[in-house]
C-alpha cells in the first residue's frame, strides 16, 4: 500500500473517531490491544453534481480500486455501488447517493441550496472524502429533511465523511460468530441495531451483518446547537462462495436495514 493511500486512510479514520468516539471502545472490546481489519468503509452524497456518486469514486479509482457491484433501495429511493482492491489488507468501499429528484419539490430545492455551496474544485481533492459539510444549515430544514428522508438529513448535518468503518469478524481471533460478537458488545454496554433482526443476512446469502446504533454528537445549526445521531459501527462475517474464496459483495435486502443505524426514531421505538 502506498504511503499516500495509508495516510488518507488515517486521515478518514481520524475524522471517523471525533464523531464516533465508541469506536475506539470498539476496538478495545473486540480487539483486545490486536489490531482490527476493517472490511469495508461506507460514504453518502447526493445524485448532485458535483458531488455525485461516480464523481467521489474516482478518487478511490485513482487509488487502483474497481466498480464491483450495483444495488439500489427502491423504499429509501438510494443507489449504491461498492469497489474493491486487489490488496487485500484495504477495506471495500461502498459509496450510496440519494435519487434527490424522486422527492418532494420542498427537498429537492434545501438539497440543491446545499450542494450550490460546495466549490467543485475542492471535490477534486481525496481530502474532499472527510471533509464535512460546505454549508449552514436551519434546525428547521433539518427537521424538515428527516420527514421525508433520514438520509438526506444525515447527509446535511454531517456532509460528506465516513458514515461508518466495518469490523472484518472473520479475522476476529477470538470470535467464531457473529452471535458472540454481538453479546460482546451488548454486555459492554452497545445498543445494536434491531432492525430486520439484530443479525441481518445469513450464510445463505453467504454474508451476516450487524451494527451498533450510531453515537451522537452536537452539531451546529445555523439558530441553534442540538446533539442528534452521527456514525456507527458495522461487523461483518463472510462465507465461502467457493472453496478458498469468500464472498466480497454486499446483500441490498441486508444493507436496507443497516442505513438505518442513524435513524433516531427507530432508536426510540427500540427503547419503547
Ligand atoms: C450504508 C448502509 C449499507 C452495508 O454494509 O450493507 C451498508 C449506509 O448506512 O450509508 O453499509
Ligand atoms: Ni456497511
């Protein structure tokens, strides 16, 4: 790997804590002062230029990954598409954008003020990746934005940076299932995403995740400061598609559910 790549790694991961900061904890329940290897790293954006999809992917092209598979959420009107390294010690990278025009006239236009703020030659830069937001927003608009979509008000609060890192279990040492790593984090006192189950996939589908519920931070509204869901953590497990050979891709039916990790209403309704 090259010394530029492992720096923007750091560099994401370093941004990723100081919004996530039960990540490290995460470490430290799972890892037990080993190292973890994470499976893949997971990005939003708009179908906006010039913040699209395909146009933050080119920075992960530039690095020597390849477009490997498409998936689309028809309910949370989303694409996805995820890359791969031949190196096998970089994480996949899933990269998801909101269809913008599939929604109200009241959502389309806040998105398009947001995106308008955004210098497109700061998007040329892969520092553009964990940067944050380019705009001030109003509590108002935010609250607006979660009626109709949790993601675009994520999106708008927190702008563009990793949503979250993924813990590989299968190079866990001391974990032979994702059952026990879920249990792990529970008695450490994580609250897991219920959604679909706490383990969505199977090895059927020859893929099992899960993820805690995202920590909260305060961001800064344009009138006012309020503390509302940031990152998460994701685990997953794979199985073998073929001997020797684990399945790389992801499972839409699985990932549906695991966006809603920043949703703080299906949080509550947990805890009803
Ligand atoms: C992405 C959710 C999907 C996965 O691994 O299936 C996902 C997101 O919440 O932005 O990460
Ligand atoms: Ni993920």
């Amino acid at each position: 790997m090259s010394q530029q790549v492992e720096q923007f790694f750091e560099n994401l991961w370093n941004d990723y804590i100081k919004l996530t900061p039960s990540a490290a904890k995460v470490h430290e329940v799972l890892g037990q002062g080993r190292d973890i290897i994470n499976d893949h790293v997971a990005f939003r954006t708009f179908n906006q230029a010039p913040v699209r999809l395909e146009t933050l992917a080119k920075h992960f092209e530039a690095m020597g990954y390849k477009a490997c598979g498409d998936y689309h959420f028809e309910a949370k009107r989303l694409v996805a598409k995820h890359y791969e390294h031949e190196d096998p010690t970089l994480p996949k990278i899933f990269i998801s954008e909101l269809l913008v025009e599939e929604f109200s006239p009241e959502l389309q236009s806040i998105v398009k003020e947001l995106v308008a703020q955004i210098d497109p030659a700061a998007v040329e830069k892969p520092e553009f990746l964990y940067s944050g937001k380019y705009w001030q927003i109003s509590s108002n608009d935010y609250e607006r934005l979660l009626e109709e979509s949790e993601y675009a008000a994520w999106m708008a609060a927190f702008g563009f940076r990793a949503n979250h890192f993924t813990v590989n279990v299968n190079h866990l040492p001391d974990f032979e299932s994702l059952e026990q790593v879920n249990a792990t984090l529970k008695t450490a006192g994580f609250r897991l995403n219920t959604s679909g189950g706490e383990i969505k996939g199977s090895p059927e589908v020859y893929l099992e995740q899960s993820s805690t519920m995202a920590d909260h931070a305060p961001v800064r509204f344009s009138d006012m400061e309020k503390v509302i869901p940031s990152c998460f953590y994701e685990f997953a497990k794979r199985y073998e598609i073929a001997p020797n050979k684990l399945y790389t891709g992801f499972v839409a039916a699985s990932a549906d559910k695991i966006f809603e990790s920043t949703d703080a209403r299906a949080s509550a309704e947990q805890d009803n």
